[in-house]
C-alpha cells in the first residue's frame, strides 16, 4: 500500500547522524544523500526518506502522528531506542516494553528525532 515515508527536517546533518544509528541498530546501512539534500534509507522492502521541505520553510512534525518501525525482538527495540537517544533523539511515552491493548500484547519504543517528529520501535510476538 505505501511507496516510502518522509519526514522534514531542519538539519540534515544531525537527522543522518541519527537516522544512521537507528538504522544501524536494526541492521540496515547508513543513508544516502542525494544532489537535493535529501537522506534515504533502504530496509527489509521499506523506504523512508528525511528532506528539507522543498517550500523554503521551516520542518515541523505532525501532532498525532507517529512512524512505526518494525522490531524483530525486543532486545532489538531496546538497542535502537539507545542508538536513538545516543544520536540526539529524545525518548518519549513510557520507557520500552510491553503494552496490552486491543491489539493485544505489542513491544513498544517511543522516540522523537531531532526535529521532534515521533517514531515507535514495535515489536509483535508470536501468540
């Protein structure tokens, strides 16, 4: 259903430094910046690209919104909610762990990047 995901930011350089340890922390590779600025990254089928906004204005983040990222333990939410906060990301929500709701029992990461948008390491065990 989805082609890719992109955030704004307002500084290129301290998104890819920490989008790279968020990545690296899922085992994926460091971005790619292309001629505009732009940063993208290529993970498990996935693109999620971070970008000056092309209007001139300032990044904001969006109230309400947040971006998942698919775990595939726990362990590995727990090590790229640390690479996050390591690389200038602020951990918000509750600390990591497991939450049960209508979705059942899910294994929660909350964090804001640097330009505060809101990202969610989950992870779904297996019933």
């Amino acid at each position: 259903m989805y082609s890719h995901m992109m955030v704004g930011t307002n500084d290129t350089a301290k998104s890819k430094k920490f989008y790279d340890a968020l990545f690296g922390a899922m085992g994926g590779k460091p971005g790619m910046q292309d001629e505009k600025g732009r940063l993208m990254y290529m993970h498990k089928g996935g693109i999620f690209m971070v970008t000056p906004p092309i209007n001139g204005e300032p990044a904001t983040h969006a109230n309400g919104g947040t971006i998942g990222f698919a775990m595939d333990t726990p362990e590995q939410a727990d090590a790229w909610h640390k690479a996050g906060c390591e690389a200038g990301g602020t951990s918000c929500e509750d600390p990591p762990g497991y939450r049960e709701g209508s979705f059942g029992k899910l294994y929660l990461a909350y964090l804001r990047d640097p330009d505060g948008n809101k990202l969610c390491g989950l992870h779904r065990p297996k019933a």
